[in-house]
C-alpha cells in the first residue's frame, strides 16, 4: 500500500465528490420467503443491499414491514410501482438505519467476520485477520454484552480466542525475525518490511478485548460460574503474550513508547492504543504496578504529542517522536478512533487523561471532521480532504466514524451526526461498513427504544 502521504497533502486540490444516485431499476429475483428463513444479519443485509441496488418489488413487503422505523411502510411499498419509487427507496433505506439496533443482527454479522476472517488468515501470517477484524468484533462483543446483558456475545468471544492460541508462535514454532527467537504472541509480516515478527500493534489489539472479558466475568458471580474457568485460563496468557515485547518499549522522561519491530522509531499513536487499553484492564485484574506505570506512561506520550491546530482545535500526530512530539501528518480519521479509545480508558480510570480531555477533542471532531455539504474529513485538523475522494477509503473511514459513537457522552449531538451520515448516505454502506462499525452498533444497543 503507498504511503498515505503520497495522496493525502495538505493543501492538495481536492477530487470533486459526486452525489449518490440510485442506479437504474432491476428485476427483484430475490427469494424472500427464504430470506424471511435466514438469520436476522442476512434478513438485514439481504434488504439493504436490495433497496441500493434498485433490485426490490413488492414481495418484500413483509421483511420491510419488520425492518422500517418510523414510516408508513404500506405506502412506501405501494410507492414503489410509482414515479416516487426513488424517494420511497430513500426512506425505507432511511428507516432500516433508523431501527433499534437488534443483538440478533449484531451477533449474526460478528459470527460472520470472524469466520471468514479465520478462513482467509494466512498460514505465516496470521497476524493482520487476528489483529484487526477478529479482534475488532470480540470488542464490539463485549461492548454489547454490557449493553444488553446476552451471554451469547460473550460465549463468541470465549470461543473465538481459545480458537486462535494455536495459532501463537510458540506452538507453531516460527521464529520472529527481529527478536531472533520464538516469541509468545502472533507474528506477521505487515510492519516489518516482508519480515515475519511480532508487534505491540497486533498483540495489544488481540489481548485487550479478551482482557475485557475476563474484567466483566470476574465481576459477575454468575458469569463466574459459567466463563470463570476459561476467564481464569486466558488470563495468564494475556499477560505473558504482552510482557514478551518488554524490550521494545522505550522510557523518555516520565512517558514511554514502543519501537516498531526490526527498527529503532516509534510505533504510531494508534499501534500503542489498544495496549494501553490492555494494561489498564490487567492492572485491574491483577493489581500488577507495572502495567498501571505502563500505562501511565503511553498516556503521556500521547498527551505530550497533543496540540492546537491554529484554529482552537486539539490535535495529534500521526506518528509523533520523542524528540518534539511532532510527526509526518496528524492522524486520520480511521487511527484517530483508534487513538481516543485509548483516552477514554485512561480517562475512565483516572490515569493522566480527563473527561475535558475528551470533550476538547470531541469538538475537534465535531468542528474539523464533518464538513459542509455533508462531506467527512479524513483528517482530524482543519485541513479538509473529504473521505469520499479516496479510492478504498471511504468504507474503512465510514466504520471508524460510527465507531466513534463510543464517545457519545462526551459529545453532544454526535449520536444524531453519525446517526444521519448512516441513514442519508446509503452508498456508505450501513451500520457494518467495515468491522468498527460493529463497535458503534454495539453502542446503540444501549438507547432506549425511540432515541435512534
């Protein structure tokens, strides 16, 4: 992949970003009676992907009925035999996005990622399908488990990880090319120019969903009862397979930072993330000091690397070093969702952020990454380059943007962007564009019924 430097410049003459149109109508050869069979992510996916197509017809009716929010579907059906088939296409698209999230539509499309990432996961290189598709939806999991109480999102995510501790370089054998041995997590050779290694990036977002998990087990005695002994298997896993890379973190002051497999720089802000994440979560577990001053220390890196863009916004680097803070680029919109987790569970404990310091970057977001003309901004400054112009960006940039749902407390009148960006654009693709997506989807579970 070319540098995202290479087209993304400030100040570079922007791609006109045409509107979305519904292209021409097509013949509905949709079974849908058998679809009304399916699970309810199929029913989901099946429809939505029938209205932008132009590809449905009346026999629909009976799955539209279900899956509408808050129109009179009866006439929009009947609509569309009409001139103003177009506009009731919109609406039902619309209405569909609008509807309560449902845990069955949540939990049909992560079983779904997460096989097919499992199956295309390369021998030799599993480490990018574990790291971030996997891992994403066992986050969304927990997420709406916490939501909505339904054990079976939590049962996914047990499954799920016991799946993958074959896959861990001590059992396969391969040995890491920098480390110059066999190490404990999973390698790849995504970050080290071909050379197969293991990285804070791939290992901290594979630990820290399945540290959440033993946290919420732990906390419950009846959850104890049935996950207990798994929580309590994994646990010292989690915690030796992030430990192993102690000799790539490097102290600076009172903060701290990892080096990149094979090199002396510094990983970006949001390859350490969702490790900070992780060590707060088995700081809580265990009451090990260590990962609390790791912890502490990532936090202050990145709070050190965090700065004014001219214009009142706090912003940060894509790739600060230790020397000024500063780096190439700010972080674009898919990293920076990444990076505030990160601030907000450090917020959440405590630990060197504060629940201003996510209200000051949420009027970033809210003042730099929604652009007029309903356009969204890649970067987070004020710099605007639209996610629309870039080829194979706009649906990772529109999962990382409901993704940032998770900030909705700190954000007022982000839930209602977000909400409207979804349910008006329908060629962004839907709640589960991309797996962040699901993360964002995982917060609606927690809205009352008529708040979406």
């Amino acid at each position: 992949m070319a540098p995202l430097r290479r087209f993304l410049r400030p100040g570079r003459r922007q791609p006109r970003v045409a509107a979305w149109r519904l292209p021409p109508r097509r013949a509905d050869e949709t079974d849908w009676e058998q679809v009304a069979r399916r699970g309810a992510f199929t029913r989901y996916d099946t429809l939505r992907r029938a209205l932008i197509s132009n590809s449905i017809g009346p026999d629909a009716g009976a799955l539209l009925q279900a899956a509408v929010s808050g129109r009179d579907v009866e006439a929009l059906i009947r609509a569309l035999e009409t001139p103003g088939r177009s506009k009731s296409i919109l609406e039902m698209y619309a209405g569909i996005m609008r509807a309560p999230a449902d845990p069955d539509v949540l939990l049909g499309y992560l079983r779904r990622r997460i096989r097919k990432a499992l199956r295309k996961s390369l021998p030799g290189n599993r480490a990018p399908a574990l790291a971030w598709p996997v891992s994403t939806c066992c986050y969304a999991a927990v997420a709406a488990f916490k939501a909505s109480g339904q054990r079976r999102l939590l049962k996914l995510v047990a499954e799920t990880f016991a799946s993958i501790l074959p896959y861990r370089d001590m059992e396969t054998g391969v040995v890491d090319e920098c480390l110059g041995r066999v190490s404990r997590g999973w390698g790849g050779t995504q970050f080290a120019k071909g050379r197969y290694a293991t990285n804070v990036t791939t290992v901290g977002r594979i630990v820290y969903p399945v540290a959440l998990f033993c946290a919420v087990v732990r906390a419950d005695g009846a959850l104890q009862q049935q996950y207990g002994a798994q929580a309590e298997t994994f646990l010292p896993v989690l915690e030796e397979v992030l430990t192993d890379l102690d000799d790539a973190f490097v102290t600076a002051g009172d903060a701290g930072y990892y080096r990149r497999p094979c090199s002396q720089r510094p990983e970006p802000m949001n390859h350490m993330a969702w490790a900070g994440c992780a060590f707060l979560t088995l700081h809580d577990l265990t009451g090990t000091t260590q990962y609390l001053e790791r912890a502490e220390r990532l936090a202050r890196y990145l709070k050190a690397a965090m700065y004014d863009d001219g214009a009142g916004h706090l912003v940060w680097d894509y790739d600060p070093t230790p020397a000024d803070h500063r780096g190439s680029v700010p972080e674009r919109l898919w990293k920076a969702q990444v990076t505030t987790q990160f601030m907000a569970c450090a917020a959440e404990k405590g630990v060197v952020f504060a629940p201003d310091d996510l209200g000051a970057v949420c009027a970033t977001l809210q003042e730099n990454v929604f652009l007029a003309r309903g356009r969204i901004n890649t970067r987070i400054d004020r710099v605007a380059e639209p996610l629309d112009g870039y080829t194979g960006r706009t649906h990772a940039g529109m999962g990382s943007l409901i993704a940032f749902l998770e900030l909705e407390d700190h954000c007022p009148g982000l839930k209602d962007r977000i909400v409207d960006v979804v349910a008006n654009r329908p060629g962004a693709g839907g709640w589960f564009t991309t797996a962040p997506g699901a993360i964002g989807y995982a917060r609606r579970l927690r809205w009352p019924l008529g708040s979406h």
